[in-house]
C-alpha cells in the first residue's frame, strides 16, 4: 500500500496499462496507411459470401478476437494475399496481447510475409514499443519475459529482412 491506502501493484499496472495503450496507438498510426489490396478476397469454398463481405468491411478493430485470430492463422493461405497482412496488424496485435489464443511465433510468421513496401522502420519501431511496453507489464504466466532469448528472438524477427524465414524460438518445448 501507498500513503493514499492503494496497493501499488494496482498503481504500478495502471500505468503499464497507459504505456501499451500509447505504444498500440502508436502502431494503429504506423499502420494507418494499410489498406486492403485491390484483389483481396478469401477462399469461396471456405467463405460464404456473407464472409468475405464482412473481411473487405469491416474494420479490423472492429472485428471480434475470434474473428482475427482466425484472419491471422489463415492470412495468405485461405484469406487475402501478404500485400494484405498489414492491414490486419493493429488487430493482430491487439489480440495476441490480451491473450487471445494467437501464438507469437504465428503473429511474427505473418509480420515475416510483409512485402518490403510494407515493412517501413516506423512499422518495425512501432511494434518493438509494444512489445517492450507489454513485456514490462505482462505476468510472467510461466514463461520467463526477462529471459534474454525470448526478447532476443522478438528484436531478431522484428530487425530481419522483408519476406526472410521466421526465426525459430530459441526456448525448446515452449508453447501456449
């Protein structure tokens, strides 16, 4: 407790709560150019029509967590094609923070398969910001954040090249 009787710990995730909300407006500004490519469409067999009017839309932010982790599994293979993928991003995002059943090697395989165009230094920073910003508030859930090779792997996919084989986890067995 603190000397206005409130239990730092509430002080301490308020305000780690402020810094990721400031570092996902960030991203969502970063990001804010990203559009739909013009041939943007989702498999018909897999679609309804009703699907794939809803995708082309529907904001991103606006769709449910279940909605985009669905988009994020199946971008550039069932729905839209890697000129599509930064537009999904802030979603992307939003959703693996808040726990969302969306497995950071899977969020990074798709960062991996933005066209060059697409993967500007202010894109990159952005992301790293809300990633640090999560890594300091986040419970540690069983998974070491302050463990050098988890941040490592983290900077080392977001600094790679445009479209260069995601980089494996370093920390064996680990999986959510």
């Amino acid at each position: 407790m603190n000397s206005f009787g409130v239990n730092d710990g509430y002080c301490a995730r308020r305000e780690a709560s402020r810094e990721i909300e400031s570092a996902l407006r960030d991203v969502d500004a970063a990001f804010a150019g990203a559009l739909l490519d013009d041939d943007f469409d989702a498999c018909p067999h897999c679609y309804t029509g009703y699907d794939r009017a809803y995708l082309r839309g529907v904001p991103p932010l606006e769709m449910t967590d279940s909605d985009i982790g669905q988009i994020a599994f199946c971008l550039t293979s069932t729905i839209g094609s890697p000129a599509d993928i930064a537009y999904f991003v802030p979603a992307m995002l939003r959703a693996q923070l808040r726990g969302v059943v969306l497995e950071d090697a899977m969020v990074m395989k798709q960062l991996g398969r933005i066209p060059a165009r697409d993967w500007t230094a202010e894109r990159r920073d952005a992301l790293r910001a809300a990633y640090q910003a999560y890594f300091a508030w986040r419970p540690a859930d069983g998974i070491d954040l302050d463990e050098p090779g988890y941040r490592a792997w983290i900077s080392e996919m977001l600094d790679r090249p445009p479209h260069a084989e995601p980089v494996e986890r370093p920390i064996p067995g680990w999986d959510r």
